[in-house]
C-alpha cells in the first residue's frame, strides 16, 4: 500500500530512512520548517535553511521514489525574537514559487508567550497576502490545551482565513474534537514517546471518522520513528478496518489537503508506471 506522511523532518534523518520509508510504500512526505535543536543566529541561517528544504531535500528524496513537499516559516520557539521572526518573514516570499513549497508551517505556539501569538498572527498575514496554506504546531504536554485553544481562537477569529487550507497538527483526544468541530483538518503524530501511539490514533479514528483527518510520524533529530504510518496501518488492519479506510487516512486526505496549493504538483506511482508503459 502507498501512503504518504504529511510531517516529516527529513534533513534530520539519513538517507537509510529515505530507503527505509520507500520500501515500506512511502511515496511522498511534506517537511515543515521546524526547530533544529539550537537557536539560529541570523536570517541568513533561515535562508540556508529555506535552501536545504526547496533544493537539496527533493533531489535527496527523488533518488528513492519519493516526492518531497515542505512548508516555510520561522518556528514558534525561535519566535519569542520577534526581531528576528520580522527578517525571516520579510525573506520568506523569496521561496514561495519554489516548486516543492505548500505553504506556511509549521507555526503555533510553544510556550502560550505574547510573542508568539504576535508572530503566528504576522504568518497568518503573510499567507493570506500570498494564497497559501498554513500547516500548525500545537504544545505539547500541559500547554496543548490551553495552546490550541489560543490558537483556533486566533484562526476563527480571522475572517480572511479559510479553514479547509489550515491543518492543526498533533491533535490528541482532548483537542482532536475542537480541531474537527470548528472546520480544520487535523493531523495525529504518533511517537514512541509522547503525543499519540497508534492505538490511541485509532481509536480516534474510530469515534470521530476519517474526515478532514490524518496521520504523521514527525520524525525528527530527537526519539522518533519515521517508520510510524506503517505501524498504524498494520493496527487497523489488525482490527480488522478495509483496505478503503486506511487508503483514506493515510494517502488520500493528505493528497486533497495538499492538492490546494499550487506547489502539489503529485503523480501517484501508479499513473507514473502507466504514463511510462504506453
Ligand atoms: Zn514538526
């Protein structure tokens, strides 16, 4: 079975995983912009940065069958320096006719601070100014409650924003319901050590559907398997869901989330073997 994860921090990951994930059917992945363990000192870090995403990761992921999609943005923790955030926001349109960009991402919040709600409200401006999609990092732990709910107040009350462009991702059991409920698509990361397991992801899907919902690994540089979708989809076919459900959670509801942005530019590997055979 093909399948695709929607979040994936593959300039931390070694080309062994690019294999790994192709020989498990992963066909292709889009990389938001995160934090890379430290603080950047300057906007020109973030340009190189920008760089690895839209030139070297596609090339790298094109090698193995995989299509490689990303998003730009300057994370929430580094948004506390709104001085900074500022340059990198200014620099940011320089990438967004890249041929593998999607959107805005992944922004939110990190601590619930002043500072990085008055970022994330100037990323909203920016995608709205430039069409584009906006993919969002909810807290962790404690603070996701809390967090999710300043920022789907932030979204909603935003005219200008289409909710069916703004994936709310690492939803859990008490967030996943608001996320759905007030029109976003909502995505579940499934680690070995915090967030959501399969288990629990399917159980979620099981009592809220599998609309406007998806699945990720968020492997990144700390514990995290890239090979997570995989161990999902063997749990719902362990109980016993159709091949159809799973197709749908896995491949085709990122496709329709993705296919909005002008920078999807996807051919499923089966349309590929047949455009070549004829
Ligand atoms: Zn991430």
């Amino acid at each position: 079975m093909y399948y695709v994860d929607p979040h994936i921090h593959m300039v931390s990951r070694t080309t062994d995983d690019y294999e790994t994930l192709a020989k498990m059917g992963c066909v292709a992945l889009s990389e938001p912009a995160f934090w890379a363990g430290f603080d950047r000192g300057s906007v020109e870090s973030f340009r190189d940065y920008f760089r690895q995403l839209t030139e070297f990761e596609p090339t790298r992921a094109a090698q193995y069958g995989i299509q490689h999609f990303t998003w730009l943005c300057i994370n929430a923790k580094e948004a506390e320096n709104v001085e900074l955030s500022r340059e990198v926001l200014k620099m940011i349109p320089e990438f967004l006719n890249k041929p593998n960009v999607l959107g805005i991402g992944e922004i939110g919040l990190n601590k619930n601070t002043k500072n990085e709600s008055t970022i994330f409200l100037e990323h909203l401006d920016l995608a709205v100014a430039h069409d584009q999609s906006i993919l969002i990092h909810t807290p962790h732990l404690a603070d996701k409650y809390t967090g999710t709910r300043m920022i789907l107040d932030m979204l909603t009350g935003d005219s200008r924003i289409n909710r069916g462009r703004v994936l709310v991702d690492h939803v859990e059991e008490h967030t996943i319901g608001d996320v759905l409920d007030e029109g976003f698509w909502a995505g579940m990361t499934l680690y070995p050590v915090s967030k959501c397991t399969p288990a629990r992801a399917v159980d979620m899907i099981e009592k809220f559907g599998p609309e406007r919902l998806m699945a990720n690994s968020a492997g990144d540089w700390g514990p995290s398997k890239p090979t997570a979708i995989p161990d999902l989809i063997l749990e719902m076919r362990r109980r016993g869901h159709p091949e159809s459900l799973i197709r749908r959670v896995t491949y085709e509801n990122p496709c329709e989330f993705f296919e909005q942005s002008a920078g999807f530019q996807f051919t499923p590997p089966d349309l590929q073997r047949r455009e070549k055979s004829t």
